[in-house]
C-alpha cells in the first residue's frame, strides 16, 4: 500500500521526494485542453524510477456523452494519453464516468464506454473514477460499476475509488470497498481525500486531511480495506500535501 500525491508534471519525481511520496499522479497535457501529450524529455527516468507514475486524463473528457462534438474528442484523446503514459510507464490512466444526456437512461452510458474502448489500444489500465455528481452522471452511485463492467470487464480497466466523492455522492464508505469488489475484480486505486462538504452534498471540493467533514477513521479504513496505493489529490498550501501524507501512514 503505497501512498502518492497528485503533484505539478514538471518535475514529478522531485515533488515525490520532496512530499515523502511513493507514487505520484500527473497530468501529461492541459487539463482543459484536447492538445495531445508532448513527449517527456524525462521518459526514461520516470520509467526507471521506483516511484509508481499514475496519469489522470484530461477534464475536458466524457466519453459518455451524447454529444459527437464531445464524445468523439474524448475517444481520440483517451488513446493519445493512453500511448503517452505507456511512454513513461505509467501504471494507469485515471477517468472520470462521464455523464449521459438529461433525457436518457444511464445505461447509454455504459454501451458508449464499451464503444470507446473498442476503439484503440487499451494498452495501459484505464482506472474508472466514481463521481460526485448528481442525475445524469453515469459513475455517482458505485452500483453502476456492476453493468458497467458487464460492458467493459473485459478490457484491461480498473477501478479508481475517490473517497471525497463517495462521500459527496452520499455512497456508504463503509460498504464501498466489498461492493466495488462484488462487482468487479475489486478497487485498483484509491483517491484519498477529506471533503469540505457534507454527506450527499454533490460537491466535489477535496480537503486537507482533519480540516474537513469525513470521519477521520473512514479514508484510512478504506485504504487499508482496498490494500492498494493511495493517491491524496489535497490542496498543496505550505507542504499540505507531505502532511497528508504524513497523516495516511500513521493511520494505514
């Protein structure tokens, strides 16, 4: 159980070192850009390196979405970050569910991922965050994670368990891990944040360690729970981050 940091793509395994942390989490373009990823000058060393290397896909993203001028964009660059993060060795490509049109069933959802993935080289796990939205999007209830995978467990995926959007969501976080793991071949990767919000809130706004709304005892548990790296993506004021950290060890 290694715990991370989502940290600055610039020069990430200096941020490790600097946070005490043993995996990092990067973006490999603009977050609010379709711009392909550039080639890393420092490849090499990140795939040398013992810091596990996890990538989050552009926000920009919904491949569930029932607009072309959306979701084939969001396909297209799927696989550039997909082959971009196979490039630095990357452990895996985390996306959000993505939401379907007001008017339309979930499920569509579910049938367009399954589309997306047919569509390139799966050729490093692509992580399925869950979300904290409300109504139409397709991952805020973990349940979904069940057809879903009916759909795409085939592939090479994964599951990315965000513990600030779980709460925000209004899930169980004491039953998420056994239900993820009902449903599929169980949580891959954990987001470990507190909330500033309260339970069920729909908003997605992520807190330092103690200084937000979940029960302390509730994040640990699901990371000790899942067995797997934890990836704190808490705000970075002052060296938060490395307190995080810091606070996730004596507790997992």
């Amino acid at each position: 159980m290694k715990i991370g940091a989502h940290v600055s793509p610039k020069k990430p395994l200096i941020a490790a070192a600097e946070r005490d942390a043993e995996a990092v989490q990067i973006f490999l373009a603009n977050p609010q850009s379709w711009k392909a990823p550039l080639p890393r000058d420092d490849a090499d060393e990140l795939r040398a390196s013992d810091i596990d290397i996890y990538v989050h896909s552009p926000y920009l993203m919904n491949l569930a979405s029932p607009n072309n001028r959306v979701r084939i964009p969001s396909r297209k660059t799927l696989a550039q970050t997909v082959a971009a993060a196979h490039e630095i060795g990357a452990l895996g490509v985390i996306v959000h569910g993505g939401s379907v049109g007001e008017d339309e069933d979930v499920s569509v959802g579910f049938e367009r991922w399954r589309k997306a993935l047919d569509s390139f080289d799966v050729s490093v796990p692509i992580l399925v965050e869950n979300t904290a939205g409300r109504g139409n999007s397709v991952m805020q209830d973990l349940t979904n994670y069940g057809p879903l995978w009916e759909e795409i467990g085939d592939y090479n995926v994964g599951v990315c368990l965000d513990t600030c959007h779980t709460w925000a969501a209004g899930q169980d976080m004491t039953t998420a891990v056994s239900l993820i793991a009902s449903l599929t071949d169980g949580v891959t990767l954990v987001h470990a944040n507190d909330s500033r919000d309260e339970a069920g809130s729909n908003r997605d706004r992520h807190a330092n360690f103690g200084k937000g709304m979940i029960p302390e005892d509730l994040v640990p548990a699901i990371i000790r729970e899942a067995g797997v790296t934890a990836i704190v993506e808490t705000p970075d004021d002052d060296g938060s981050q490395a307190d995080d950290i810091a606070w996730l060890r004596a507790r997992v």
